[in-house]
C-alpha cells in the first residue's frame, strides 16, 4: 500500500484551504520535535518527502500526501514549544485545533509521543479535545531507539495510566524508530485497516 504510493499534495494554512473531503483520512500529531515529518518519510521510504528537522516548529502548515486512491496522510505541525514568533505559533496552532476537531473524514489521529518523555500536560491537552470531537486517536511512540528497554517499559507504563481515562483512546501503542524501522510494517498495516 505505501510504496511508490505516496505524494505530496498541498500544504494548508486555513480551514477553507482543505481538500475536498472525499477520502479517508488519519494524521500525525504530537508536540514539536517528536518525529511527525520523520515517521511520515520512512514509512513511506522517501527520505526528503515531509520535511523534517532538529528546529521544533519546523511543519507550520497542514501538510497533505495521497496515499493510493483512497486515503489522505496529513502531517500537522507540532505542537508545544516552537522555535518561531508568537504570532505565527498562535496561528497554526488555533488552525490545527480546528482541523482536530473539525474535520469529518478524519477516521484516527496518531498522536506520537517521545519514548523518552512520555505524555506531557499539552498532550493530554489535544487527547482531550480528541475526546470531545470523538476522533479515535492512537499513541505512537517515536524514537525508541533512543531509550533503553527498561526505561521504554517506564514511558509505556506511563502511557497507559495516561491513556486510560480518554473514551477516544485506541488502546494499542505502537513503538517506532523512523531512524531504525522498528514498528514501520506495524503502523503500514494499522493503516491500511482504516476504512
Ligand atoms: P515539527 O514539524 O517541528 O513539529 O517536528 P516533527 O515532529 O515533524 O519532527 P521531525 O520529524 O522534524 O524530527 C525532529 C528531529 O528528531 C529530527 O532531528 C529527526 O532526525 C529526529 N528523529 C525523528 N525520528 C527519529 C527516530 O526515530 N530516531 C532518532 N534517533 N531521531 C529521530
Ligand atoms: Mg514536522
């Protein structure tokens, strides 16, 4: 389903700038820096497709890819702490939570936490307002190669306990490294399941 499937669309900077809402779609949240634009460019094993990098604040639009003829993979801009003016942050952030929990194609929001941090208060901030807008969202834990597996044991017990309480919260974790592979044939075929 993803190879040579992938391209990019559009990038986004309003509400009325979205495509027409005529596929399935699931996207990629989390705080800045986690691995979104990452994630996006190696499950699709291209490595310049999202662009991605170490300034947080780095994806400042809502960003479009068609994947085969029937899904959308939308790579949204961090949230939390961004290395850009106050302004422009409060713009895009307002943007994506209006597209959160706005958008009626929308079938899951991966929402991607570092496995070395853990869900962080502005996390459990979105995961609410996924709640209330009943979009299904599904945690991914990025960079796992960076952890040791005792301290991954920690974050995903962490995760759990945070997970709990949320009606919208689908219940498996998915652990992933864009840098080493881990969890890429996983997170392609929870993918490929959603209709
Ligand atoms: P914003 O667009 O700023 O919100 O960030 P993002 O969530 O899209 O993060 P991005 O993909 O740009 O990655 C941020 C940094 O983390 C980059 O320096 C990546 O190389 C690094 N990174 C991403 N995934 C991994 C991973 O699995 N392992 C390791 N070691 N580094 C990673
Ligand atoms: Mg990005």
């Amino acid at each position: 389903l993803f190879a040579g499937q992938v391209d990019f669309l559009k990038g986004v900077v309003a509400m009325s700038g979205l495509p027409d809402a005529d596929r399935t779609e699931v996207c990629f949240a989390g705080r800045s820096n986690v691995g979104k634009s990452s994630l996006i460019n190696a499950l699709t094993g291209r490595k310049a497709l999202a662009r991605a990098s170490n300034t947080p604040g780095r994806t400042q639009e809502i960003n479009y890819f068609t994947l085969g003829e029937n899904h959308f993979l939308v790579d949204l801009p961090g949230y939390g702490f961004a290395n850009a003016p106050l302004p422009v942050v409060e713009k895009w952030q307002a943007l994506l939570k209006r597209y959160l929990s706005g958008r009626q194609t929308l079938r899951r929001a991966f929402v991607l936490v570092d496995a070395r941090h853990g869900i962080k208060p502005v996390d459990e901030e979105i995961m609410t307002l996924l709640d209330s807008a009943a979009v299904t969202f599904q945690c991914v834990l990025t960079k796992i190669d960076k952890v040791r597996p005792k301290d991954l044991e920690i974050t995903l017990r962490q995760v759990r306990e945070k997970l709990a309480p949320h009606p919208a919260a689908f219940p498996e974790i998915i652990l992933t490294s864009s840098e080493k592979g881990d969890g890429l044939s996983t997170l392609r075929a929870t993918i490929a399941t959603i209709k």
